[in-house]
C-alpha cells in the first residue's frame, strides 16, 4: 500500500529537517550563551571589590585672627566585599571664578569591608573658598 500524493506532500524535505535541526541547535546555543553572560555578570558583581564613596558638608571660616580655612566633615563608605587600604582624600578647593586655590591630600587609612570612617578636617587656604570637591584613592586588600 503505497502513500497518496497528499500525505507524500506533508512529508518534510531532509532540506526542511535539517533547517528545523539548526534552527533547534541554534536556539539552545542562544540559551547556553545567555546563561554564561548572566552567570559571568552575577560574578563580576559578587565578587566584585566595589567602592568607596563620600558624603560630606564644608564650609569657609575667616576667623579674625588667623588664616582663613575649610572645614570638612563627613562619612567615607565603603560598600565592598574586601577592605580599602591607603585611602587617601583629595580635597579641591576653588574660588567664585573656579579658580583652584588649593589642593589638599588628607591620609585617611585603611576601611574595612563594608565599614566606614568618619572624616574631620580643616584645611587652610588662602581667598574666598565658593567650590569644594574631594577625591577618593585606595588600594583594595583582601
């Protein structure tokens, strides 16, 4: 008993098969690279040292006796998952013409893993402080 012209049509090519198996092959290859980029960017961010932000006030004292300086207080972080050693904060300080008037580096020390140190530095200058900004430099450790 042979097959009707009809059923021989529904049959697919080896053209077709072939398609149909790349077309599988390349699918579960699409998957496989996605999950190496997801599992590869999930251990970049665990494992990741992070970072050490800063969060801070200032302002400009002109006692009458004395030189004029800057007076900074704030909070250093580190959101790590290893310590921060030699931390060091640069402090600029510019005047209403954003002209630098002093760069100061303040040692800061080491800051644990996840931790993070409390800063209170007076810096004198010379001028009328307008603008400050700090820096943050470190080595991770650990």
């Amino acid at each position: 008993m042979g097959k009707s012209l009809s059923q021989l049509a529904s049959i697919p090519s080896d053209k077709e098969l072939a398609r149909k198996a790349l077309m599988k092959k390349v699918r579960k290859g699409v998957v496989v690279a996605a999950v190496i980029v997801i599992v590869a960017v999930a251990v970049f961010v665990l494992l990741s040292p992070g970072e050490l932000s800063i969060k801070f006030s200032w302002n400009d004292n002109h006692p009458l006796y004395g030189s004029p300086y800057v007076h900074l207080v704030g909070t250093i972080f580190n959101s790590g998952t290893k310590n921060a050693t030699d931390v060091k904060l640069i402090v600029r300080l510019y005047d209403s013409e954003n002209t630098l008037i002093k760069t100061e580096t303040v040692d800061i020390g080491d800051i644990p893993a996840k931790g993070s140190k409390d800063i209170n530095v007076d810096i004198q200058h010379y001028g009328f402080a307008k603008r400050c900004e700090t820096e943050l430099q470190w080595k991770f450790h650990g």
